[in-house]
C-alpha cells in the first residue's frame, strides 16, 4: 500500500488536512506500506514558501513523517508537459484557442436553454497548432463510463456526458489540478488515495483520464467533510485555520491526532488511543459516511488526560523544547508536578503557575473579615512554627494538624487561608506540594506581607 497527502501551499495546515494525511499515515503504517508527501504548488499566485514549511512544520510536530518527499509539483513541469505531447501525438488531447468572449457566450446561450455548461467541442477536431494562447483540452472518449467504486461510498455511476473535454494545461503553461494529480499518483504508484468528499465531483475527470491513458487507477476513498457543534462547516472561528496554533498553545500533539481520528473513524466505543493503538486498529472498516464534529470540550477533555498520563520528566522535557520555559529547569518541573492533572495544555499551566513567580495580591481587611481566627499573632506564631520544620510535600499537612490542634483550631481553618495566601485561589494542588515548591522562604513571607498590611 502507498498512500499520500498531498496538500497545497495556499494556506494553513487545518483540521480537515491533517485528518486526511493523519488517515492515510495510518493506513500505510497499518499495512506496512509507504507514506508520501507531495507538495502541490502549481497555483503560483497563491502558492506561498512559507506555507510550505508551516505544512512541513505541522507534519514533523505531530510526528507524521513521510518515506518520500517531499515532491513538489513545480519541478514536475517537464514530466507533465511529456505526457501532454503523447495525449496530442495520439489524439487524445487538442490545442483549443477559444477566446473568454467565446466561452462565456457559449455558457450563457446553454443557461438559456436549460442546458448543463460544458465545453462544446469547437476545437475538438481541427487540428490547431499550438500558440501561446492555446489551452490543451482532453479529447474525452464519449463512449467510455467514468464510473468508479470508492471504497467509503461504494459504486459510483458516472457517464462522459456528465462532464466535457475539459483542461489539461492552461494558457499559462500551468498544469491543471486534475491532470497533474493522476500524472503524479501515477508515477508515484499510488496505490491508495484517500481525501475529502468534497474531491468526489472530481474524481470522474480523473477516471477518463486513467482510462485514457490505459494506466491502472489507485482505489479512491472520499471521507466526510468536518463540521463544527452547530452543524455548519468548520471554519477559521472553530479552530481549525492554523494547525499550528495548538502548538502555541502547548497543546500535546498526541491529543490531537487523537481527537482527530475520531472525526469519521471509530473502533467500537472507545475514544482514547494512543499512537500505537491507532496504527495498529485503523482500517477501512472503522471509516464513517457521515460528517464527523469536532467538539471543542471533547478536545480539551482528550488533552487533559493526555497530560495526565504522561511522565512529568516526559512533559517537562516537550515543554522546554516548545519553549515554554525560560527559566530554571527547576521552575519547570515545579510547574509541571503541580499541574500537570489541572491543565489542558502547557500555556494554561503557566497561567495557573503565576503564584510561583508572583506574590498574590490581597486585601487584607476582606481576608480578616473571612477568617477572623487568623490574627496576626497567630500568623507570627505559624511563621514561627515553620521555621524549626523541614516543609515536605510528604509530611506538611500533618505538620498543619499539629499546629492547628495545639491552637484550638480545626484543620480547614487553617489549610484554606493559607492556601489563599499562597496562591491567590481557593483551588490549586495539593497545598503540601505548592509549599514545597515555593520554598520555606516564600511561605514565610507571604504569611508576614499579609500580617504586617494588617491594622
């Protein structure tokens, strides 16, 4: 089995591309077969170089390498322009110099009698030499079916009359889109092509030109078209304009992939897959007609338990070669062990962090109002107390119960300030653990800032 993705460099890597390229990795992988990139930049207004490499950027972040490639259609001219010579030399293919007012003449008088716009042969058979202004049209086979079975939606009946003698080469000596892609899946002996359905109304020009040519077809299999929780076509507002803003975000690739094989593929019930998993379990059969849904709090879901399951040192080791952490490789571990069960990607730990590096503002008379067993000379007699301690995530809030019972106070009385003290928040980690990583020295402090501001 050889499959490919073949993406054009007019834009973002989105979720629906990455869900084609991520299917079929996952079948050549399963099948122990080849995986081929092709870059697919004939377009050259909208071709871009840096599209290209946030293309090539995305596969290597979510770990989709490729045997070969990648190609690019822009050094592929000459090949193309060989097989073009061979249609014409054979009268398989024609020089058509219809000008734009002839064509959009030709439109609006079938329109007008209820006819379906197509090219009506007018060149077909004159033998035009070539000049500049000449496109190459298919010399379509009238008689020949453009039928064929996709492997997801089963037998497709399509005849010649359904489509026209339709462009091999433009005027500008570009190739078009459906041409150049059976040459290259040809020469590339691609054996299984695997896109989105939207690509099915395409698929009967490529058909003719297969049969054409006489050269063997790969097996097609056109998956459903994402949507987003209201139904409507995914779109830039659903997350999807730029694969590469989940890795800014510090999302796990991992989750991601893992979220994506989802949309139009399932193995019984189960949601969770790791990478193995997936290669081992895809195939044909788990493949779904219907439009798949990327839930954004399914995602977020997929990626906290991604994290959570996970070694820190593992975690740590991602976060830093992201670019998450700057500073110590001590301050990122802190971050990671306190949150890693919390968080949903490496930018919201860094948020929920902010304690570590900032001391919490707060209002002093609000927090006497709240606990009004916490007087200052209590909060001197804890700073106290925690001085002849050794703070351990292990053993600090048994420490905590000693001091509270030989105050008269119930545990939460204490534990709940000092965390608020600590952190800001009435929710963090365990508070044992932020001690411990904040240090004796900070814990003091923080408890003195908020009983010297006290009146």
């Amino acid at each position: 089995m050889r499959t490919r993705f073949a993406p054009s460099p007019t834009g973002f890597l989105h979720l629906g591309s990455v869900r084609t390229a991520l299917f079929s990795w996952l079948l050549a992988r399963h099948y122990k077969g080849q995986f081929i990139l092709r870059i697919e930049d004939t377009d050259q207004e909208r071709s871009k170089p840096e599209y290209t490499q946030l293309i090539l950027d995305g596969m290597k972040w979510l770990g989709l390498d490729w045997d070969e490639g990648p190609y690019y259609q822009s050094k592929r001219y000459d090949r193309y322009n060989e097989v073009i010579n061979s249609l014409i030399i054979e009268d398989k293919a024609y020089y058509c110099n219809c000008t734009k007012e002839r064509l959009t003449q030709m439109r609006e008088d079938q329109i007008a009698q209820g006819q379906n716009t197509r090219y009506d042969g007018h060149c077909r058979d004159k033998k035009i030499p070539f000049t500049q202004e000449c496109v190459v049209r298919l010399k379509l086979s009238l008689e020949s079916s453009v039928g064929f079975e996709d492997l997801l939606h089963g037998i497709q009946d399509r005849d010649a009359t359904m489509i026209d003698d339709w462009i091999l080469r433009r005027s500008d000596g570009h190739p078009t889109y459906n041409f150049a892609v059976v040459v290259d899946d040809y020469d590339m002996n691609i054996t299984h092509v695997v896109r989105g359905d939207d690509h099915l109304s395409n698929t009967p020009k490529q058909v003719s030109l297969y049969k054409l040519l006489n050269w063997p077809m790969p097996k097609f299999c056109h998956i459903p078209m994402i949507l987003d929780e209201e139904g409507g076509r995914l779109s830039k507002r659903s997350g999807s304009a730029n694969i590469l803003g989940y890795r800014e975000q510090g999302f796990l690739p991992e989750a991601l992939l893992n979220a994506i094989v989802r949309l139009g593929w399932s193995h019984g019930d189960q949601e969770l897959f790791n990478r193995q998993e997936m290669i081992d379990l895809f195939d044909f059969n788990g493949m779904q007609r219907s439009p798949a849904c990327f839930n954004q709090e399914k995602f977020y879901w997929i990626a906290r338990h991604t994290m959570q399951h996970i070694s820190v040192e593992t975690l740590v080791d991602k976060a830093i070669k992201e670019g998450f952490f700057k500073d110590t490789l001590q301050h990122a571990i802190a971050v990671v062990t306190l949150f890693k069960d919390r968080a949903k990607n490496f930018q919201e730990m860094i948020i929920q962090s902010d304690f570590l590096e900032h001391d919490p503002v707060l209002n002093a008379e609000a927090f006497i109002n709240d606990y009004p067993s916490l007087t200052s000379a209590l909060l001197q007699s804890f700073c106290d107390y925690l001085v002849t301690i050794e703070i351990s995530k292990e053993t600090f809030f048994n420490d905590l119960k000693i001091f509270a019972t030989t105050h008269g106070l119930k545990i939460k009385e204490i534990a709940l300030p000092l965390r608020i003290i600590l952190t800001g928040t009435t929710e963090s980690p365990d508070l044992g653990s932020v001690a411990y990583y904040l240090g004796k020295d900070k814990v003091i402090n923080r408890i003195k800032s908020l009983k010297n501001s006290m009146k």
